[in-house]
C-alpha cells in the first residue's frame, strides 16, 4: 500500500473531523439510540370480502464503536369475515472487526387465525460476513424450533454466498442447506443452490432477482422444484412503486406463490411523521388462492 | 421542501444551460455580451456588470462563467436590476468555490476543467448546499487518497458527491444536516466515482424494504463511513427487512 503524504494525512484529519460534526449532528451513529415506529391502517377486500387491517411495526438500533445491537417486532392483525394475526420479533448483535462482521440474531413469531390453529417459531443464528472491495462471502447457520398447526420440529439450515459487484449488477451465487425434523416424523433434507442478482442504477430504481433449484430428500424420495424471486422498486417525485413476487415449480406443478404491487404516495409530513397512502394488491397461493386489495394510510415516526 | 425542489430545478436547466454555452460560440467577456444583440437590454446594468466582471479578472475566475449566467438570465427576460444582483451573488459562489479549490492545492492549472469545478460548486451552492460541507466533500475525498478519484481529480469527485446528496435530499426529502453527511461520506467512499450515484437506487430499495428515508440515510451514511462496499450496504438492507 502507497504511503501517505503529509498532505493526505492532513486531509485525513480534516475529513474525519468534517465527517465526525456531520454524522454526529444527523445521522445517529453514535452511541444513542436511533429508531423507526410505523403504522398502518387501512380497509382490505380479501376475495371479495371486506376486513380492516393494521400493521405496527417498531425498530430500534444502538452503535457503540464497532459494536452494534438492534431489535424489530412487526404485528399485523385483520378482521372481517374472519380474523387473523402475526407478530415476529427479531434482534441481532453485530460486531465489526475490520472487514470482518459477526451477527448473532435471535427472531421469532407467532400466527394465527380463526379455525386455524396458532403457529409460532423460535430461531437463533450467527452470520459471519466478509466485505471486500470487489468481492464480498457471507456465511450463515441457524437452528430453528417451529410449530405448523400443532405439528413440532426442528430445522437447521446453513449456507454460503458469494457477491460481487459487475458494473451496475450485484451477482450473489451461493448454496443453502437446510435439515427438517419433526417431532416423532423423519428427517428431510433441502440443498439449494442459486443465483441472486441486485441491480443498482445511478438513478431511483431497484430490482433484484433470485432463482435457484432445489432437491428435497425425504426417505427414498426426492423432488426437484424450482424456486424464484422477484422485487422491484422505483420512486417517482413522492410516489413509491414496489412490485414483488415469489413461486415455487415443481414436477408436481406449482408450489406456493405469491405477487403483490403496490403505490404508496409520499403526502408530506404530519407533525413528526410522515404520512403515505399505500395501496396494494397482493395475490396469495398456498392451496387457495387469495386475492386481496389494500388501501389504507401509514405514518412512519423516526 | 417545495423551495429546494425549485431551486434544484433551476440547477440542472442551469447546468444545461451552462453546458450547452460552452459548445456555442459567443461573446467571451462581459463587455462583449453587452456590446452584443443579446445584451442591448441590459445597458442599464451595464457599469454593475463591468463591475463585476473586473472583480472577476482580479480574483481569477473566468468571465465565461458569468457570461454564460447573463446568457441565461437574458433568455428568461430577468429584469436588469435583477440580473445584475444575481450576477453579485454568482460572483461571491464562484469565489467561494475557488476559494475551497485554493485552500486545497486543487485549482485546475487549465481553463477547461477549472470553469467545469467552479460552475458545478457554483450550482451546488445555489441549490443550498453549504460551503462548509462542500469543503468537508472535498476533504473527504482527497483523503481518500489516488485510488480511483475518477475523472477530474478529487475535486470533481468531491463535487459528484455533493450534487447525488443534493439529488437524494431532493428526491427523498433529508434535511441539510443529513444531506450535508451523506455527501461527505459519499466523497470519503469506498465506492468508485462513476459509482456514487447508486445511493439513490440503493435508497429506492431501502424505501420499498419500509425504510423511512432519515433512517435510510443514517444506514447509509453509518455504512459508507465504516468502508462499506456496495455489496455489504445491500446486506445491510436485506438484514433489515421484516417482510
């Protein structure tokens, strides 16, 4: 590495000291913490059925040095025709080490509606990451403890990806393993590989693809299927375009799937929030398909 | 939030202007633009302007640079009083601009790339943003060192740094102290030059992911500050999403 000049030690020490005033002005890097509370509420049609939703959803995160610790919890309720709620907590504990970050997280969440009996899953795991200037490898293993509608099981999942940034396009090649067992069932076993793609243009959009292809052995039996995902993001002037997707193909046909497009118009602030009318309409497949319409208004607080 | 949106408006038909002055063959000083068709209208201001076109010969900023804002102040039909007052206020961003340039050891030796730095600081300073941290972007990135600083040198980088916070503040609604951070973290960045303008895609997804925009921009800042590379700030997006 070419050593510095007088010069460029000065400049140094004049960025640090600009850079320092800034960030500690504005940006919440230090020490106290900084966090996000969101609201929203608004009315749905789901098949044609109306229901009220609200979703809470609160982030909190605290830097010291190369230290930092955050926590999220997320609630979503409706109710109409019939009702349903989930809640999912997480907190990570990160420290930096150079280029090297650790993260121990610990998540967990719990769901349920009428005439279905309550899930809820508990999960702690440690990510390693690696960031290079051209290419960075992140290593991650989670152990998992979930109920389906009453059926317990443990699942383990562990995997590896690489990123690298070509011109405007982030690539992120990478395998994921992960082992099922359910309470008195046997053991199943998932390998997935695939390629992850992020593009990042100079201007307000976004958009990042996923596809990869996974075997499942179960016993004797294997099933190959294809599992895909998509997300876009654009922001016009106020307005704020986000359009997602998901889907699973089997040779059995079409696992679970999902889209959802939404608009959500930037409409100033309101006191210390900020408001936006979100509308969105998101189509579910799990067994039934659902179709369902939102409209409503969020106020996010920082 | 509506003003700075304007004024950043004004910039970029500014900078438009500017450029397309530069390919145009014109009159090359003050007093030739007033002795010009162009500026027959303007002969009331006609000793202000000599003013000030004096003032810029003795402190080294070239007169096309106010050539071209009378150009452009002569196409919108400003009032003479007006424009000259403007073309004051001009005077004292080029100044400023040269000023941050010289204290630095970065003023251009040739003409071409020295009227490119003034006359972009120039509009960034007309947009709002402020000198102080327009200096803190040119710190930034001069202390990042010889490592790719891109086309033009640091200055220029610092200068691209400053004008994508602007744009994000603009976009995004930040505030000046967060626009002011981002910019000098941008010019401090591990990213390349040409590359800076990704924030904005980045903050795009940050808002699709429920991010609001001040945090977004904490994240980001706190990010680049600490080295991050493109591929980690995406990491620390996806980490955060609930969804």
């Amino acid at each position: 590495m070419r050593r510095q000049t007088t010069g460029q030690r000065r400049h140094w020490v004049r960025a640090a000291i600009g850079l320092a005033i800034l960030a500690g002005a504005g940006t919440g890097a230090g020490a106290e913490p900084t966090g996000q509370a969101d609201l929203e509420l608004g009315a749905a049609l789901l098949d044609g059925l109306p229901a009220a939703a609200a979703t809470a959803a609160f982030e909190a995160e605290a830097f010291a040095g190369p230290a930092a610790a955050r926590g999220a919890l997320r609630l979503e309720g409706r109710a109409g025709n019939d009702a349903a709620g989930s809640a999912e907590a997480r907190t990570d504990l990160s420290l930096s080490s150079g280029s090297l970050t650790s993260l121990l997280r610990l998540e967990g969440g719990l769901s349920g509606a009428t005439d279905v009996s309550p899930s809820w899953r508990g999960a702690g795991g440690l990510v390693l990451s690696l960031d290079g200037l051209d290419l960075s490898a992140k290593a991650e293993a989670a152990l998992e403890r979930r109920s389906d509608a009453g059926v317990l099981s443990w699942q383990g999942r562990s995997g590896f990806e690489l990123s690298g940034l070509v011109g405007e396009i982030l690539l992120k090649p990478g395998v994921e393993a992960s082992v099922a067992l359910p309470d008195g069932g046997a053991w199943s076993l998932s390998l997935l590989p695939g390629l992850g793609l992020s593009w990042y243009p100079g201007f307000p959009l976004s958009a990042s693809l996923s596809a990869g292809w996974r075997r499942d052995f179960a016993g004797t039996a294997t099933l190959d299927s294809m599992v895909g995902a998509a997300s876009l993001y654009a922001a016009t002037g106020p307005l704020l375009l986000t359009a997602e997707g998901s889907a699973t193909l089997s040779t059995a046909g079409l696992g679970a799937a999902s889209a959802s497009l939404g608009l959500s118009p930037d409409l100033g602030r309101l006191g210390s929030a900020r408001l936006a009318a979100p509308i969105r309409v998101s189509w579910v497949l799990g067994g039934t398909p659902v179709l369902s319409l939102f409209a409503g208004l969020s106020l996010a607080f920082d | 939030m509506k003003g700075l949106r304007g004024r950043g408006v004004l910039a970029i038909v500014g900078a438009i202007l500017g450029l397309a002055r530069l390919g145009a063959e014109g009159p090359a000083t003050v007093a030739a633009w007033l002795a010009a068709p162009i500026g027959t209208s303007y002969a009331t201001a006609r000793d202000g302007l000599l003013a000030a076109a004096e003032t810029a010969r003795a402190r080294g900023i070239p007169e096309s640079l106010l050539v071209e804002r009378l150009d452009e102040g002569a196409l919108k039909r400003i009032e003479p009083s007006r424009l000259a007052a403007a073309i004051g206020q001009d005077l004292e961003r080029f100044s400023s601009v040269l000023g941050l340039l010289d204290a630095r050891g970065e003023v251009p030796g040739e003409l071409t790339p020295k009227i490119a730095l003034l006359r972009q600081g120039a509009i960034l300073l007309r947009a709002g943003y402020g000198v102080t941290a327009l200096g803190a972007c040119m710190d930034g990135a001069l202390a990042r060192g010889a490592a790719d600083p891109g086309p033009g040198g640091p200055a220029a980088r610092a200068l691209r740094a400053a004008s994508v916070a602007l744009d994000a503040s603009l976009r995004f609604g930040l505030d000046g102290i967060r626009r002011d951070a981002l910019g000098a973290a941008l010019a401090s960045s591990v990213l390349a030059t040409d590359r800076l303008d990704a924030i904005l895609s980045l903050f795009t997804k940050a808002r699709g992911l429920g991010l609001a925009p001040d945090r977004a921009s904490d994240l980001l800042v706190a990010g680049l500050v600490k080295g991050s590379s493109l591929e980690a700030l995406d990491r620390e997006l996806a980490r955060r999403s609930l969804r």
